[in-house]
C-alpha cells in the first residue's frame, strides 16, 4: 500500500482534509449499490481519513457494521484520532489491504489509478475476492493504457490511464460481472499536446462476482499453475 500510493507525495497528512463535504453526482450510484447490496463490511482502499463514510453516514441505514479504510500509515493514523474524536466506532483504518480480506464490498473511489499493478494483484494483496467491487472517479481510456503525472493540490503524482475493456476483461477473468457503469462529468483530463489522450469524464463501474467460494479457489490455483505474480 505505501509503494503504490505514496511515490508522490500522498503521504503529505495535510491532503487528507481537502475533500469534499458534499456527495458529488458519481457518489449517488456508489450510495445506491451500498444500499442495494446491504453491504456490512466495507474495504475502503485509498479511502484518506474516511471521507465517504462521512458522506454517507446520514445516508445508509442500518450502517454497515465495519468501514474499514486502508490508506497510508499517516493518514490512517489522522483518521483514526478523527475518527475517535467524531465517535465512529464503526470505522476503522488500516495500512495492510490483507487486514480487510473478510469484507463483501472492495470500494476504490478515486484511487485505483494511483494503483501501479494489474487489478488481479490488488486482490492478490487483499487475499480475498469481495463478492462486490464499487470503482469510482477513475480515469479510463478506450485507447491504450498509458502513464501520466496527475496534479494535486500541492504534489503531482504518478498515476495510470487504464483501457476499460482491459479492466473489464481482468475482472471478467476473476469471475466478475459488470452490472453498472456511470461517469463523474466534474472529472476530466487533457493534454494540449496531446488531445488524443483527453479523458471527458471519470467513470464508476459496479462488479459483482458470480462465483462461489470453490471458484475463487480455483481462480488462485490457476493463476499459480500460470506463475502469476505481482
């Protein structure tokens, strides 16, 4: 976790308190399949000092009973003082993805670009397929996947363009189904030198696995005979 996120700058604690206090148009679908689902254990990766549980909070009912955030070691610990201080004895933090392999629901919101490897290795790190997966404001592109520098407020960071039908077929290959997608127009990337990379808008996808516990184990059997690694 701390490789993949924190090559720019993330680890800056002061990034954690600039995020939005109001649910932005790609945060309703995110909403809608939480209550769809009845999520009970969230794994929310890149998921800072706990801004959506914060959104969401007045918004879900029951809660779920575990919001577990897996950031880097300085903002989990941020948001755990929060956490303690605003009486969220539902949300937890973590800095090691494995610690969240019993959760139904892996939400990345804003996060999987900044994530260097295939997909496949962010669950191989986690040890678990979440029978839900929720991706939100990411940067996909119907070109080649390619790398850029992403600006933020105060860093510029590394992160990664991904082709939708490549993600789609890596999760297709895990024994996911693609139920929803949507856009977050509010997002954009453009490069004047370069406008066959401009991405118009974000997208949001919903997966939902179609599998049983005997199929993920069979999934990690082949990915060994293959000699899959991360």
């Amino acid at each position: 976790m701390s490789e993949a996120l924190a090559l720019g700058g993330h680890e800056d604690p002061s990034l954690s308190e600039n995020h939005s206090r109001t649910l932005r148009e790609s945060d309703y679908p995110v909403l809608h399949w939480l209550r769809t689902i009845g999520a009970r254990r969230i794994l929310d990766f890149g998921g800072s000092i706990g801004s959506l549980y914060y959104l969401y909070q007045n918004r879900l009912t029951p809660l779920p009973q575990e919001w577990l955030v897996c950031d880097l070691p300085c903002v989990a610990a941020r948001g755990e003082e929060l956490a303690v201080s605003r009486a969220a004895c539902n949300l937890h933090f973590t800095s090691v993805l494995a610690e969240g392999s019993h959760c139904d629901v892996l939400l990345a919101s804003g996060a999987l670009h900044f994530w260097p490897k295939p997909v496949s290795c962010l669950f191989d790190e986690i040890g678990a397929l979440a029978p839900h997966v929720l991706i939100n404001r990411s940067p996909l592109t119907e070109r080649a996947s390619y790398a850029m520098v992403h600006g933020l407020p105060k860093i510029a960071v590394p992160a990664w363009v991904r082709n939708s039908r490549e993600l789609i077929a890596e999760m297709e290959a895990l024994g996911y189904t693609l139920i929803d997608r949507w856009l977050e127009p509010s997002r954009s990337l453009s490069f004047p030198l370069f406008p066959e990379h401009t991405v118009s808008a974000f997208s949001g996808l919903y997966f939902r696995r179609n599998s049983s516990h005997s199929r993920q184990e069979e999934i990690w059997v082949e990915r060994e005979r293959i000699g899959a690694r991360c």
